[in-house]
C-alpha cells in the first residue's frame, strides 16, 4: 500500500513539472510575439485621395479653387461616384455651382455639383425666389467691359418725356434716374465664369442679372422706355451710401428700387437758363398784371 502512494505522489510531481515547463515556454513564446509586434511598424491601411470640400459649400456658391482639396480616403469605404486623384483636375470643377450644401471634409461629386452648360445651371445660381433677366448691354453701358459675375451693379434708365408748364406748350426733357441699385449681375454673354479676373477681348452684347419677379417687369419696361446702362458698385463697401443720398437696401445682398431721378436742367445751365419763364406785363385798360 505505501509503494502505490509513493507512486502516485512521483507521478503527480512529474506531471505538475512537465505542466509548469508547458506553461513558461507559451508564455516566453508569447513575450518574443508581443516584442516583434511591438517594434514591427503598424501597417497602414490601403487608401485612395478622393476630392473634398476644403470648406463649407451652401448650396448655390461658385466652386473656387481653394475651396476643395485632395485627401487619402480609406480604399474600402470608397464610393463609386467619387473624384479619384489622377482622373480628373481640380480645374474641371472651377466655375461650377453647388446643387445641394457640402459639409467640409466632404467628398465631392458630380451629382453635387451643375457646371456651366448643363440643364438647369443657371436656376441653381439663382437665390430661392428670384428670377433671371437679360438686357442689352454696350460698351458704354457695360462700362467697357469690365464687369464680370458676381459684381453688383446699378441699373440707369436714360430717357426723354414731354413736360408742359403753366402758360406753355409740351416741351421734350432728358432725364436719367436710377432703376434698381444693388442688382446682382448672374452671367456676362454666356459666360458665369468669374474666375478669370481680366477683361475679355471682345465688348459682351447682353447681361443677366438676378432680381425679383416685379424687378423683372420693371426692368423690361425700363428697356423700352430708352437706353439702359450699369453703375457698377464697391463690393469693398456695400453699406456705403450713394453721394445722391440713396438708402442703402435693407437687405445687403437684395436689389431694391432706385431712388434718384436727374433731370437734363439739373446738369446743363444752358438748358435751365432756357427755360426760365418768361414774364409778361398785360394791360387791360387801367389795370396792369404781370403773367409768367
């Protein structure tokens, strides 16, 4: 009976020594694993530059150059409609409108964005509720030229009408009045580019500018009652007001209603010293009157 204790305690005793020599060579296996990993550097993940907003885009703003950007993308969560780095230019966006709002950081992507040429491009760079009209614009009217889109302008109507005054008959008068000021030119041509920053060779024939729908009808009698011409506007200082004493717009980005009008005798003392009435002394038996 002793014999078979002794036995069972040796066997016990060598098993507990083989379990403990298992147990210390996986634990420095696992410490030799943990120290390689450690000092192996971590493997980044696959990723692609996709093109995104640098800031945020509301909807209806002009994509500028610096307002989007190339970023690494995570190559498992790309979408298929995505810009890939290497197969389009930023400068393919530059010009375009944005359709719906672009958080910053967001991909850009052709259902985002309406270009110039596309359906329904010019009703995305209007403002909710405002209409587009074109007018007829020269040399002199477009002052040379050298408005572009985006620049807010003044619209001046220079016209003639007929004036009768006591004791004469209807004489023609020019006068000039200011239309709607603080008006929104949309396109210049066919042409809502305005990156470029430089006058253009050739002298535009037409402009379009962004109003409201009663603007528009005024705008439309306005051409046909004589000619047309732009004022253009300090975008340096919208608050400021005219020297001919106008009220700024209650709203700085809306067009409003002119309020002075500039009659030819106002300018020329030619015209008014001609018109100054002439007086006439009646007799009408012994009475005398003195008529204008």
């Amino acid at each position: 009976m002793k014999v078979r204790v002794l036995l069972f305690a040796v066997a016990a005793i060598a098993s507990a020594g083989a379990t403990a020599y298992l147990v210390q060579g996986w634990l420095n296996h696992q410490r030799a694993e943990f120290a390689r990993s450690a000092k192996a550097p971590a493997q980044k993940p696959a990723s692609t530059t996709v093109l995104v907003a640098r800031r945020a885009l509301p909807a209806g703003t002009f994509v500028k150059p610096e307002d989007v950007r190339w970023q690494p993308w995570p190559e498992g969560s790309i979408d298929g409609s995505y810009v890939r780095q290497g197969q389009r230019d930023l400068a393919s966006f530059t010009g375009a409108v944005v359709r719906r709002g672009i958080v910053a950081g967001e991909p850009i992507t052709d259902a985002r964005v309406v270009k110039p040429g596309d359906r329904g491009f010019l009703a995305v760079v209007l403002s909710p509720g405002s209409r587009a009209v074109s007018v007829p614009v020269t040399a002199s009217s477009a002052i040379s030229g050298l408005v572009f889109p985006g620049d807010r302008v003044d619209l001046i109507l220079s016209h003639r009408s007929a004036e009768a005054g006591a004791g004469r008959k209807a004489e023609s008068i020019l006068a000039s009045e200011t239309v709607l000021e603080n008006v929104r030119v949309i396109a210049i041509d066919q042409s809502t580019d305005d990156q470029k920053g430089k006058a253009v060779a050739a002298v535009p024939k037409t402009a379009t500018l962004e109003v409201t729908p009663r603007q528009a009808e005024m705008v439309m009698v306005a051409a046909e009652l004589g000619k047309l011409a732009f004022s253009l506007r300090s975008l340096a200082l919208p608050e400021e007001t005219d020297i001919g004493g106008d009220a700024p717009a209650v709203d700085p980005d809306a067009a409003a209603r002119g309020q002075t009008i500039t009659h030819d005798i106002d300018v020329s003392r030619l015209i008014g010293e001609s018109r100054k009435a002439a007086v006439v002394h009646l007799l009408r038996g012994s009475k005398a009157e003195v008529v204008k």
